[in-house]
C-alpha cells in the first residue's frame, strides 16, 4: 500500500512537535491582534455594571449607610449593602481557609477598602458616581496594624464575631486576634539539639506584605437567566470549578444550573484563586435585576482589597557542628492574615506548605510552629507565584544558612553543599515530614558556582572591597547564592483538599475521524501557554501533531472537574492527567490497530505515530488510520470512537529545586543598586517546552527583583495603605530589569508520568533569597546579619548608615 | 477611578478661554497635557465643573530662538523640548532634565506649562525654572503679566497664579557653562526622591556665575540663593562643592513618604547636589 | 449627564461618538467602538496597558478624555495587522516570546511600533528606554527586548530589499 517511502521516526517524531520542542504557542495570533477575550471585554446585552463604596478607615463601627442620594440619581439602579444581603445569608461568605469573611460591612469594617456596599448603574460612570453618593457615618475604633500587638492583652478586639469562640478551624485560639497555632515536627528533640549544639544561629526574618498585582484586576460578569434558572459567570477565575461548587454551596443555586467561566486571564500569580466580594454582588445584583452585571476592580482596589501575599515574621535558630554539619533547625512565624483568614492553601494545611522550610539540606531533626493572628489589614495570604509559603519557608532557610555560615566563619557556598541532600537519599524524607521525590543539588550547585567563576566573582568582590576601605569607591559588591527546593503539584487528594474538594485534575481528549483532536482540562491558564504545552504532551503521548489538537479549558459545562492553577499544579497534577488520559487513548488504538492488521496486541510495539508489528517494520497503522477506523468498522469487542478521560490523583508532590546567583553592586551612599549578574539553574524534571520554561524563568526572576527590591503593601499606623498605586506599589519596567541567563540540569520526577515537575513558580522562590542574600553579602564584611527586605533605596541606605558606612 | 462630570470647553484663543475662567472661578480649570491633573479627577480629589482645553490655542505652542533668547509656549509637550535640536544647543539641560520625567507616553502629552503651573513639588520642570532664571507670562482677565519662576511658587499646589490667569509662556536666557540635572529615583515614571540643577560658569578654575535649584526637597522648588552666593567668585575644589553642598542641603525641606524618611532624603539631596556640581564643573 | 459630539479617525475608520465629555478615551474605544484590544492596567498612566496611537504618536488612552481626541488620527493594536498579513511586529512577538498571559500586549506592541519608527536601529538599552512606559508582569521584558531588536531588523532588512527593487 505504500509507494511514498516513509520518513523515519526521528522525521515524523519531529513533526509531531512534541515534548522537549519549543514550541511556538498558539495563543500569541490572537493575543498580538488585541483578539484575547478578558472579563472586562465581555459584553452583554442590557448589561448593568457595579462597583463598591468602600471604607476610608481601618477599623471602626458603621452608624449608619445612607443610600437615598444615590438611588435617586438616574442611571442608579440599586444599591446594596448587609441588610439586603443577610435575608439570603450572603453578608458573610465562607473563606478557604476555615474562616468566614463578610461581604458587605455588616456592623463594622476591619481594614481600609473593605466594600461597604455595592452599587449598580447603566455603566462604571453612573456607578462612580452613585458611589461618591453613598453616605456611611463611622464610628473609629482603635487600630492593629502591628501581629506581635494583636495579642496583647488590652488589643481591641476586632473580630467581635467570634471573640468568645475558642476554637477555630484549626484548633484552639488562645486570644480574640488569636486563628490558630498550627505545629510540624519534633519539638523536645529540637529543642534538645539546639541545647547541645557546638554552634546556634539565631535569627528574625520578615518577609513583608506583598501583592501579586497581575496587570488585568479581578472582575467578573454575572448573567441570572430567570427563564432557564441558569447562572453564568465569566471571571478571573483561577479555579473555576471550585467557584462553582462554591457558589453552589453558598447561593443554594443547584450546581448543574452554575455555569463558570474563566476566559483569558491577563495574569494571576495567585491574586485570582480567592472568592471575593465583587464575585458575589455581582452574582447577587444579577439576581436581584435579571441582567447581567459587570464588576471590574481598579487597581487601587485591587492592591488594597483583593488578596495580598506573604507577612510572615519567621524566627529561627539552626545549630551545626564546629565543621558546619547542621544538626537542627527550629522556627516560630507570627502570621499577620489580616482582618479574615481568608488564605488559600489546602485545608490541613493552615500555614500551607511552610514545613518545606528544612530547604535543600539534610537536616536531622526540625519543629517549625505558626500562629496566625488578626490585623486591621486586608485579608489574603494567597500564594503569589509560589506554592503554598514556600517562598517564606525557602527564603527564611536561606537567610538561617547565611547567618549560620557567618557564624561559623564559612563560605555559605561550601556550608550548602556540605549539607545538600545527596542524590543517593531520594526519594527523602524530611524531618517534617515530606517526600522529596528527586533531585541532584549537588550536580547542579556545582555546575551553577562553575558556570558565574564563583571563585573570580569572590576575588572581584574583595577587590572593590578594598577600593572602598581605602576611599576611591563608595560601591559594594554583593554576592547572593541560593539554592531552592520547591514541593509543588498539590496534591495527594489523602492530604490535599480546598473546602474539602480532593486536589486531583482531569483530562478529556477526543480523537475526531480523520485524526485530529480536542482536549479539554481541569485546570485553566493564566498565561502560562497551556493550549501550547499539553498539546505538546500530547502529541508525544498519542502520536498526533500538537497543531492537530485543540486544547480548551475554563468552562465547567464542558471541561472535567479540576482544581485550577496555583501552586505550579498545571503540569504536576493536569499535565499527568493528560499523559493518562493519552495513555488510554493510546491502549484503545493499540486494540483497534491489531484488528485492523490481523495480530495479536502484544505483537504490536508503538513507534511515534503508529503502532508497527514486531518484526514487520512495513505492517503498521497509523494513529490517523486507526482514528478514522474507530469511527467507520466494527470492531468486535470494542466500542466506537476514540475517547478517554482521567482524574489524575497525584501520588506524592513534585519537588522542583534549583541554584540561583546574584551579583549586585551598591552605592552605599544612595542605597540604589544596580543588577550586574543574575544566573538561575533550574531542574524541573523533563522539559516540556524550553522555550515557555525560560520565559517562565525571566518572569518569575523580575517579580522576585520586584519583591526583594522595593515591592510591598504598607501601612501607617492608622491602617492607611501608603501603596495604594503604582508609582508607589513597585512593579519594574524594562529599564530597572536585568537581563538573565537561564540553565538547567534535569532529573526527571520518578511518580510523574512524563517525570515533570512544574517550574512556574521556581524562580519566584529562589530569586527572591538571591537578591536577598545579594544585599545581605555586600555588607557581611561590615557585620551585618540580618536586614528586612524589601531592600528599597532608603532601607538599603539605612543598612550602611546604621553599619557607620556614612560619614 | 472614574473623574465626576464636567463641561468641556476648547476655546482657540487666550481671551476666550481666559472669558470662561472668569465666567466659572475656581469651579474651572485649564487642562494642557493632563497627565496631572486627570489622575487627581480620577480620585475625586478635586471637583471641576468646567474642563478648558488649551490644545487649540495656536500661540501657546512652539519653541521660540531668537540671540540668547528663549520662549516656550506653555503647550509644547515634553517630547518638544527633548528633540527639538536648536533648544538643546542654547539650553541642553532642558533636555537632560525632561528625559528624566516620567516615561515615553507620558512626555509625548505632558506640557512645560502644565508642569510648571500645576505648583506639585515633585515636578521637575519648576526647579529646572528656578535653575535658568525663567520668567512666566499669565494671561488674565486684567491683561498680561509676568511673574518670575522664582517669585512663583508660595506652597504646594498654591502658586502666585489667580484663578482666572493663564500661563501662556515661559521665557529665559541661553545659560552660559557647564550642566547638570541629576534624580534620583525609584524606577522610570517615580518622581524625584531627590533631585537638582545646576548651571556652572567657570573662568579659569573660578566660578564667574552660577545657579542650583531643587526638587521635591521642599514643598516649593528650592533656589539656593546661599550655596550661589558661596560659589561666585571662587576657585573650585572638592571642598568648596562640598560646603556648597552642605549649604543647599541646608535649605531643603523635604517630606517623608514611601521613598523614605527625611534623614535619608537630605542625605541623598546631599550626594545628588554634589553629583550635579561636579558633572556641570566638568562640562564648564 | 450632557453628552457631546467627538469624531475621529480610528484605524483608518471615521467615527463619531456622543459621549459625555468626562469619557476617557479608553472607554471610547473599547466601550463604544469595541476596539478592545487596548487595555486598562492600572488606570493612573503607569502601565501603559492602554497605549495607543494618537496622530502619530504613543500615548496612554487612560488619562486622555475622548473629547481631548476631536478630530485625531487613532491607531489601535487592531489597525496594524491583519489576519493574514500580522505587522513585523506582532511576528516577532509570537516568534520570540515576547507575550504571556498577552494582557500587555496590545500596549507593548503599539509602542514598539512607534518607537521603531522614532528610532529604526535601536540598542539594546534605548529599547528598553523606549518601552519603559509599558509594565509587563509575566515575562521580564528579556523576550519582548528580543522582539523589538528582531523587529527592527527585519523592518530594515526588508526596506532594503524594497529599495533594491526600485532600483
């Protein structure tokens, strides 16, 4: 049958365009031709928009909400606040985290932005302008803005709600301002350890307040069709189907009646995980009205109100021999969550993942112990381009290996790679308790100090140390190393759950008749180019090219049930269920292929694209061929068409890991500094498409710049945030960011079905302890141990005043 | 963010625009490049019933040379001052200076006289005024009148402009030596943590005139009167620019804000003086 | 709310509007005339989300009133390119990843646009320089810097070939 000589594999697995390609995504034509489809270009018809009265103050009792003005202007059509949502039992909404946050102000607002009511109008002019109507008398009360005066006996009590319940969904709360103690590890051994110990570090480290502030805000369009029941919501959803069964839960509206969709997300970071206010008034106004009703928030509201990240104060001690063995670690964290626990992590994990905080390192024994506390501040705690706090536990192990080597008198380099984990340890357990799966930290450590000339980098730093001792410079040199273990891909549903939904995704994929597909997934992108890399994974797995299959996600009417994008989950838990799903596809092929060719199933092995008979390399059938038969024969024993599905539940994490390196050389006198090197190694595990990894790679380093170097939400006193902007909200431009240079060495995860691991979020968590650590080494030789990040102009400046560096 | 309702004018004379302002008070304002003034409407910090647009009023735009004098209309943009090459011959701190405000779109908008009249002590353009000695011609209902840049400034945001004047020009002498503006800031588009002008006239290694003017270190430009009258007439050296310096420091004022608190704003007000002095010391 | 008249060209296309003139240009094009590629970012003029074309040159429709644009020459991100035939630009994008989540895209691009043509054979640092009004949360700019600089290069490769032609 064959007179054109087929091309070889290597040809054909070529054209398949599969894994390891880069791959150029799908996304970008549309995207480039301004045709992207985001929330706020969502248009419908007779379509109301709303918008919030929120609270100017911090903390302090609501007298009064006078509506009358505003109802009165044209083009408002309502105004909601508490007492019309309480009758429905939607002035309170449940948090992910255990906890329950108001809607609306019912009684009191306990930050400032905090949405008092909601107004609805023709368009966001009418609303604006119904909004600076609203009139709301407050009766101040006294603010916490500070986690360690929370608890204090003479606090104001600010969640009078429950201030007489003892317990809280995580076990005994000990103070009004008190959410929970949550305990890891091995306290009486620690502690013993850290008794005995030839050398103890001991140490405050504050990773402050920060907000993911993607460039597109939170918004949603909420459509109640009162003549078919049926509710739709277009949203910036980064787990659209647990927004479901949210809504679901909370409105009482049966779930086959709950349509959610996610269109393009202009960038999460983990700001688009929570459920907020505006999700709900919008849901309810549509209700209420029976037309649709748009709310997009500003980006004001969005750094002051939506979720912010980090606010962890992580106090450590880590002991070592004299030799620089570590032989224990111990870790208390105040975390200021603000007014509501409203933080998004698994639920049996209260602090998320902070007990990834032993690092890279074998260390023996470790107790780690978080109490979470009420402030006058938003609430939030979402994982901004992290896993759950894995940022905070990997910058705080980091900032102890830092102190620990200065105390010891070592190279903090050589103090790393005495304690790595050894390759020969995988899979790893933890003294708190996790499963690393793979990885080889010293391969890459080594491969990492080779590629800067760690040595040169040293010798150069003490040569600018020594122009300025001596007066012909006023510029430091610092050197900032890291080294990361991430624990992505929640997770294991046996340990991993949101609102008690099991953390496991879903891949759906039909084969069409003449050999292209669609595959349809769980979780959603938020600019991540999944239509691009599942494919890919695809492809690989089912021998049909990437461009011959769509990918869609974001719909729950037609994608399988999974738990979003967050926690670098994509490819750990949805890539694996597609590779499944593939799989499965691929068994039924191999069925319908020994048909066709007239052997037995085991006679046939899969080459590419096509099942081959042993032996016989001209007998095959091609994955089109076999496509086309199981829509057009009979096949005895076999049903028709090509379909399949799988519910993936990850059987342990992946733990993604790398080495970063930072140069960074400071004016002492202006406190600004200026990048001169950034190097980041990655291990992801196999590499799905290295040109969307490095990009990742690029992304992730400037948030991480951004973070370190200047990016937080502050606070005065009185609970006003002072980066309510962003001029002051810090967010680099092309000038202020470096170029990088990006590696990798790859030790593929042994439980994923393709061995990836996710890399998303990697180069926030270790970028952000290099440029740390960056600032931190500049000033090592003038005794500095530890200094609050962000390291803006002014702090760094106060470093070297507070060091006399000044004259 | 969205501004209350106004009425929108876009008269194509002075007289008329200036008729509107008078018909309307305070409840009126000019808006020339916007990039100020919309985003104060955006929070509702202000409230303006009557929008009047400069751009159609012909004489308030261009550059005009003539000998060692210079004429800007008050709606050149930015972008006008940067690359306009016989501006940078007679005055080329005006483009070292504009290229440091705010960012490319911004520029291709923003105006000298909305930077100037607006009275916001973190712009630029009025210390750089301070700097070249400049003159501002306002147009009101009692006729033309000229104001030294000096003289104009009374608070933040309070200026010696009546509300019913326009400013229609700015106006000043080529300066003669060497130059500098130097900011610092915290990334492109953030206004100045600290930030000076300095205008240097050297013969033989002494200053034979000289002029330094600030920005956002008080709640008005700062022109330092003192630290002038200690450079005329001296031999420079690093320890004169030094108590030059000191002296300039000394008549700052600044605010703490998220850029920092007031100690560290003088002492980088301190480094950036000094920067300035000597980069225009090398230019002389 | 009074309303009043605004024309302009948008994308080669007359318009007239009847808006009210506190309409931020913005909203005009994606409101109104559904151009919806401009986006708002940050809605304080920092973004740069919102950037487009306006007589010839690039500004941030999010701190412009509609009625500030009477009678001007709009080009949007949707006015460039066609389906068929992308602008160099948008090309270069998709060629080198110079977009994510794309929600800057529109804005990055049509300042790159006039950028090049202010600046047809940029460095590395004007370039960055001549995006520094445009934020980018996903890509830290390394990608975008790459397009521009291939952009521009192909521009010019391609002027050359034309002028061989005329010759």
């Amino acid at each position: 049958m064959d007179d054109v000589k087929t091309p070889s594999s290597e040809e054909r697995k070529s054209a398949l365009s599969g894994l390891g390609t880069s791959r150029k995504r799908v996304e970008d034509a549309r995207f480039t031709q301004g045709k992207g489809n985001y929330v706020d270009d969502i248009k419908l018809k007779g379509m109301l928009f709303g918008d919030f009265v929120r609270s100017p103050v911090a903390h302090a009792k609501i007298k009064k909400i006078d509506t009358t003005a505003a109802l009165a202007l044209p083009g408002v059509h309502a105004v909601l606040t508490a007492a019309d949502l309480e009758p429905l039992g939607l002035h309170w909404m449940p948090t992910l985290a255990g906890d329950k946050q108001m809607v609306l102000a019912d009684g009191k607002v306990l930050f400032q932005g905090q949405e008092v009511a909601f107004v609805v109008g023709d368009d966001r002019y009418a609303v604006s302008d119904g909004v600076a109507l609203v009139e709301v008398e407050y009766d101040e009360l006294p603010v916490v803005t500070d986690p360690f005066k929370a608890e204090m006996e003479n606090a104001p009590v600010l969640r009078e709600d429950i201030a007489d319940q003892k317990e809280g969904a995580h076990g005994p709360r000990r103070h009004p301002n008190h959410i929970f103690t949550w305990e890891s590890g091995d306290k009486e051994g620690t502690n013993k350890v850290l008794d005995e110990a030839e050398v103890v570090a001991d140490e405050m480290v504050y990773y402050h307040r920060t907000h993911p502030c993607p460039l597109e805000t939170c918004g949603c369009v909420a459509s109640m069709d009162k003549v078919n029941g049926k509710l739709t919501v277009w949203g910036t959803f980064q787990a659209p189907h647990a927004v479901r069964t949210v809504a679901s839960l909370i409105s009482s509206i049966p779930e086959h009646n709950i349509r959610i969709i996610s269109p393009d997300i202009g960038g999460g970071f983990g700001n688009k995980v929570g459920v907020y206010p505006g999700y709900v008034c919008a849901i309810v106004a549509s209700i209420v009205t029976g037309v649709p009703i748009k709310w997009v928030e500003d980006r004001m509201d969005n750094l002051m109100a939506t979720a912010f990240a980090r606010d962890y104060w992580m106090h450590g001690k880590i002991s070592a021999t004299k030799e620089g063995k570590i032989t224990g670690l111990w870790c208390h964290t105040t975390a200021d969550h603000g007014a509501f626990d409203a933080c998004a992590d698994p639920t049996k994990f209260p602090a998320g993942f902070m007990n990834i905080c032993t690092g890279s390192y074998d260390i023996p024994v470790a107790y780690l112990a978080v109490d979470g506390v009420y402030t006058n501040k938003a609430p939030g705690g979402v994982a901004y381009r992290c896993s759950f706090r894995v940022t905070e536990a990997s910058y705080f192990i980091e900032r102890m290996i830092e102190v620990l080597a200065l105390k010891l008198g070592m190279d903090s380099a050589e103090l790393r790679s005495k304690n790595f984990i050894k390759k020969e340890q995988f899979p790893y357990t933890s003294a708190l308790g996790w499963e690393y799966d793979s990885g080889d930290y010293h391969k890459a450590w080594d491969k990492a100090l080779e590629a800067v000339n760690y040595k040169k980098l040293r010798e150069d730093q003490a040569k600018q140390l020594e122009l300025f001792k001596s007066g012909k410079s006023r510029k430091l040199i610092g050197i900032g190393l890291s080294h990361f273990t991430e624990i992505v891909g929640a997770g294991p549903v046996k340990n991993c759950d949101i609102l008690g939904l099991g953390m496991f995704d879903a891949c759906e994929i039909r084969i069409h008749p003449t050999g292209s597909a669609i595959a349809r997934l769980g979780t959603i992108s938020q600019g991540q180019g999944h239509a691009t890399t599942f494919a890919q994974i695809l492809a690989s797995e089912i021998g049909i090219p990437a461009s011959d299959i769509t990918l869609e996600e974001g719909d729950t009417d037609t994608a399988p049930y999974g738990l979003g994008t967050y926690g670098s989950r994509s490819t750990p838990v949805a890539g694996a269920a597609t590779a499944m799903a593939g799989r499965k596809i691929r068994a039924k092929a191999q069925m319908i292929a020994a048909y066709l060719l007239e052997v037995h199933d085991d006679d046939l092995e899969w080459d590419v694209d096509r099942f081959v008979v042993k032996g016989a390399p001209d007998k095959f059938k091609t994955m089109k061929e076999i496509a086309f038969a199981s829509y057009n024969q009979a096949i005895p024993g076999v049903e028709p068409g090509l379909e399949a599905v799988s519910y993936y539940d990850p059987p342990n994490m992946t733990y993604p890991n790398g080495a970063y390196i930072c140069v960074m050389e400071i004016d002492v006198d202006t406190g600004v500094s200026e990048i001169k090197k950034v190097y980041a190694l990655d291990d992801c595990g196999t590499r799905i498409n290295p040109m969307i990894i490095e990009g990742q790679v690029h992304g992730g380093l400037t948030e991480a710049l951004a973070i370190s170097m200047g990016q937080e939400i502050a606070y005065d006193e009185q609970g006003n945030v002072m980066t309510g902007t962003l001029m002051d909200f810090f967010v680099p431009t092309a000038w202020e960011t470096p170029n990088y240079e990006t590696d990798f060495t790859e030790t593929p995860s042994p439980h994923h079905p393709i061995g990836a691991k996710g890399v998303g979020e990697s180069p926030n968590v270790g970028g952000v302890s290099a440029f740390s650590n960056a600032v931190h080494d500049a000033f090592k030789p003038f005794g500095l141990t530890q200094a609050h990040m962000p390291h803006d102009h002014w702090r760094v400046w106060k470093i070297a005043k507070d060091l006399g560096l000044h004259n | 963010m969205i501004p209350s309702a106004f009425k929108f004018y876009k008269p194509n004379s002075i007289e008329k625009a200036v008729s509107i302002m008078k018909d309307f008070g305070d409840e009126a304002r000019v808006i020339a490049g916007g990039h100020s003034l919309i985003p104060v409407m955006k929070q509702r910090l202000t409230d303006i019933k009557h929008l009047i647009d400069l751009s159609a009023i012909k004489e308030l735009k261009g550059i005009n040379i003539s000998g060692k004098s210079i004429s800007i209309g008050a709606m050149t943009t930015q972008v006008e001052l940067i690359t306009n090459e016989n501006l940078f011959k007679s005055a080329p701190v005006i483009r070292e200076a504009s290229l440091q405000i705010a960012d490319p779109q911004v520029r291709n908008l923003g105006t000298i006289g909305g930077n100037v009249a607006n009275g916001d002590p973190a712009n630029d353009m009025p210390g750089l005024m301070q700097l070249l000695d400049a003159t501002y011609k306002l147009s009101g209902t009692n006729g033309v009148r000229e104001v030294k840049a000096r003289e104009f400034y009374e608070a933040a945001y309070f200026t010696a402009r009546e509300d019913d004047e326009i400013l229609i020009s700015i106006s000043f002498d080529a300066p003669i030596g060497g130059y500098a503006y130097e900011k610092q800031k915290r990334k492109i588009g953030d206004y100045a943590t600290a930030a000076a002008g300095v205008i240097l006239n050297v013969d033989k290694g002494v200053c034979s005139s000289a002029s330094i003017a600030l920005t956002n270190l008080s709640d008005t430009p700062v022109y330092c009167y003192e630290a002038v009258g200690l450079l005329t007439g001296k031999k420079i050296d690093d320890n004169l620019l030094s108590q030059v310096t000191k002296s300039c420091v000394e008549q700052s004022d600044p605010v703490a804000d998220q850029r920092g608190p007031v100690e560290f704003k003088k002492y980088v007000a301190g480094v950036v003086i000094n920067k300035a002095l000597k980069r225009a010391f090398e230019r002389s | 709310m009074e309303k009043i008249n605004v024309s302009m060209k948008v994308n080669g296309k007359d318009e007239n509007l009847n808006v009210e003139p506190r309409t931020l240009l913005v909203h005009a094009l994606r409101e109104h005339l559904e151009y919806t590629g401009a986006h708002i970012g940050c809605s304080s003029s920092h973004c740069g989300a919102c950037t487009v074309d306006l007589n010839g040159k690039s500004v941030k429709s999010c701190t412009i009133f509609a009625p500030q644009a009477e009678g001007a020459e709009i080009l949007t991100v949707e006015g460039i390119g066609t389906p068929d035939k992308l602008h160099v630009i948008q090309e270069m994008f998709k060629e080198h990843h110079g977009l994510q989540c794309g929600y800057c895209t529109p804005g990055m691009i049509m300042r790159s646009y006039r950028f090049l043509q202010e600046n047809p054979n940029p460095t590395e640092e004007e370039v960055r320089f001549g995006i520094s009004g445009n934020l980018c949360r996903c890509t830290g700019y390394q990608n975008i810097v790459k397009s521009i600089m291939a952009a521009a290069k192909k521009i010019n490769e391609e002027a050359k070939v034309e002028e061989k032609e005329i010759a």
